[in-house]
C-alpha cells in the first residue's frame, strides 16, 4: 500500500511536532503571558557591530560568499580561539562558517554518523540534538545529568557514562556550557569524557554557544584543549548568544582537516552558505567588542540573580546556573510533581511562560520536576513575571 499524501512526514521524524520554543513562544503571544520561555534576548547587540552589518549591506555585500565563509570570519574565530584558549586552528583549512550553531550540528551529525551509530548525549538535551540523530538514522543514547543536592549543580555519574558506550558509538554530542542545567562542565568531568572518547576512540562534538556567558569566575574549558583531544573534537559556536544576535544565525566549526572536509560535503548541500553582511559583523564582533561581551556577562549575572530571587520567592527550588540565559526550578516546592503539566497551564494560570526541561529527555524522570526560565529579558520584564508567578502561588498555596 502506498503511503498517504495526506499525512507525508516521513517515519523517522514522527515524534517531533512543534519544537517547544515555538510552541511556548506562541502560547505567549495568544495568552499575553510574559516569555521566559525561548532564549533571545530583548535587548540588541553592540551598536558598531550592527552597523557594520547595515554598512556591509548598503556597501554592495549582498552575492553569495564562498561556501566556507568570508575570510575575515574565520580568521577572527581562528585568531580568538587562540587568544582565548590557546588553540591553533588554520583559518583556511580548519574554520567554517555555519547558518548558526544548529546548521554546524546537523551537518556534523549528517556527515559523522552512519544509520545505526550510537550517539551519546547528555540528558536533558537540546531539542535540535535528537531531530538531527533520528534525521541520520542514529541513535541516541542519554546519560542523565542530575543535581549533586536539591537546588544543586547537576553533572553526571562517570559509570553511567562508561555505562553507555557500546562498540556501535561513534560520536559524543558534548554541550557546555548546558543548556538548560546551567551547568559549566570542569575539567575533572571533561577529563572523564575525554579518558572514555581516547579509549574508545569516539569523536566529540560539542556545542559551546554559551561559552562567553559563565558566571561567578567560572571558566568554561574547551574539551578540544585536554590532551589527545584536538584531533577527535569537532568544536561548534555561534554569535548569537555571544553578541546578542540570535536572529543572525552566524555559527561556525573548528576541528582538524578532516573533520572541516566531511562536514562541509554536507554543509554544502544544506545551505552551501550564509549572509555575507552578517559574517563581516561578526568577524568585527570577535575582534572589538569582547568588552562589551564581557559587560553583557556581568549585566546577565546580575539578572540570574534577579531572577533567581524571585523564582525562591515565589517557594520554587532553584537550581542557580553557572553559566547560560536560564534558570531550572524544581516545582516540587509548591506541592507539584509534573513540570510539564505546570508549565503548559501556567501561560494561561499564571501569565508567565517557561519550558518544560522533561521535552529534552527520553527518561522523563529526570526532567520531570523541572521548568526553565531565561533571564536573558529587561529587568522590568523579570520583575512582572515574579510578581505574577508570587501572585499565582499566592492563589494556589501548596
Ligand atoms: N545549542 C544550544 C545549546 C543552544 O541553546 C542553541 C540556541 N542558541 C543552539 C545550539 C542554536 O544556536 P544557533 O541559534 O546559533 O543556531
Ligand atoms: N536556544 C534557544 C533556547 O534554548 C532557542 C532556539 C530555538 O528557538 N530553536 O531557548
């Protein structure tokens, strides 16, 4: 029998529906509800940067660039991962340029994984991880993050990571900073994964978007620096959390020759390439503004802060990030078990959106009792989503 045009999703992305950023985002519209849900900032990047972009434009950068992307670009991500962090990437054989961070994943994962390979990834995961292994025909395989002590760092157990190589493996989907916990991997737990990927001779990928964005001195430590690393890691980043840029979609790989020649066989054929203007902005944004990168660091502690007294204010438990736009509270507090369940009425109940973290793990237990919230918004905004969410637990005492 013939498959339906009536219903033409093909199999292996059934399941996925609506991401839940859109989903909540829209519920936020539709309810009038404050959005703390999607993490994009409401405020804008740094003005010299913006204009260079309008700039680029009226100056005739409008064709396509190459398919690698400007060199400008990549010599300002090559020469700030070296400054940085100490890595020699070659600008024109080791960097590329990506339509945001989620293009460089997918085609990683596309390029990387044979039908059947496992993939590794940390639970909860980020959303776009698990349509791009089902879209290879992967497989993926969860090791729980999970907090030390309510209200606590989550990380994970070094033998449930052990535990979940099996001879299929091939790849670590590695995120730190994470998305949502929060959690800045060290280098005693980076150190673990890189003991497993040497031993098992695994490739890592991994996502650092959040890599400017840590919080109290915490050091955000590139897993492509531990030794006998650079050679199996494919490291991705993007602008868009850096410079406040999300809607650039400007993101990029490092990673060995190799690597670089796999990925953009695919990459190629995604994309081939992405906005020039955007790219030349940002190669300014690596080179000029890491002050005001560093001012926007400070000013989103203080808003972590900000919201996270407010989130225990209202009785939540919460899980205070090291890094990223968000927050996770524990709804147990308030006498409540299922977070997703909250999550979806609260838009409606109590006029603020977050997201349910039990969306981004196959054992639901684990993100079961979790909402997150960003704090990457206006004071003014985290302020009236805390005194309707106080007025909400007011109405609702557990
Ligand atoms: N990875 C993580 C962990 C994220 O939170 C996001 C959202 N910024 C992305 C990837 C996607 O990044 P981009 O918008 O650059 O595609
Ligand atoms: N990375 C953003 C978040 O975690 C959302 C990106 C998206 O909407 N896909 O909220």
């Amino acid at each position: 029998m013939g498959r339906p045009l009536s219903d033409p999703l093909v199999e292996r992305m059934r399941g996925f529906g609506t991401t839940i950023f859109a989903e909540m985002t829209a519920l936020a519209h539709q309810t009038g509800a404050v959005n703390l849900g999607q993490g994009f900032p409401d405020t804008d990047g740094p003005n010299a940067m913006l204009e260079q972009a309008v700039e680029a434009i009226r100056g005739g950068l409008n064709q396509y660039p190459p398919g690698p992307g400007l060199p400008p670009l990549r010599q300002a991500i090559a020469a700030h991962r070296k400054h940085r962090y100490g890595l020699s990437y070659d600008p024109d054989t080791e960097v590329f340029v990506t339509v945001g961070a989620t293009e460089a994943i997918s085609a990683s994962i596309l390029a990387l994984c044979e039908a059947g390979d496992e993939v590794v990834v940390l639970e909860p995961y980020y959303d776009s991880y698990a349509a791009v292994i089902a879209l290879a025909g992967a497989v993926r395989r969860p090791v729980p993050l999970r907090p030390t002590a309510p209200g606590g760092r989550f990380t994970f157990d070094p033998d449930e990571l052990r535990a979940a190589i099996t001879a299929n493996t091939r790849v670590i989907l590695l995120n730190s900073p994470h998305n949502p916990t929060g959690t800045v991997l060290s280098r005693a737990e980076l150190q673990h994964i890189a003991d497993v990927a040497v031993d098992r001779d695994l490739i890592v990928v991994t996502d650092e978007v959040y890599e400017h964005l840590t919080f109290d001195g915490v050091e955000h430590v590139p897993i492509a620096s531990l030794p006998g690393m650079r050679e199996r890691t494919v490291s991705i980043s993007s602008a868009g959390k850096t410079f406040s840029v999300t809607g650039w979609k400007i993101g990029w790989v490092c990673a060995p020759t190799q690597f670089i020649r796999a990925v953009t066989t695919v990459k190629q054929f995604t994309t081939f390439t992405s906005a020039g203007a955007f790219q030349l902005a940002v190669a300014h944004g690596l080179s000029r503004e890491m002050e005001w990168v560093e001012a926007l660091r400070s000013s989103l502690q203080l808003r972590r802060d900000r919201l996270a007294d407010g989130l225990a204010r209202v009785g939540l438990t919460v899980h205070v990030p090291q890094a990223t736009y968000f927050v996770l509270a524990d709804v147990r507090a308030l006498g409540i078990d299922d977070g997703e369940a909250f999550a979806r009425t609260l838009p409606h109940e109590g006029g603020v959106v977050g997201i349910p973290t039990a969306v981004f793990c196959d054992n639901a237990e684990v993100g079961r009792p979790y909402v997150r919230f960003a704090f990457c918004k206006r004071d003014d905004v985290l302020d009236e989503a805390v005194s309707r969410l106080v007025s909400y637990a007011g109405r609702h005492p557990s």
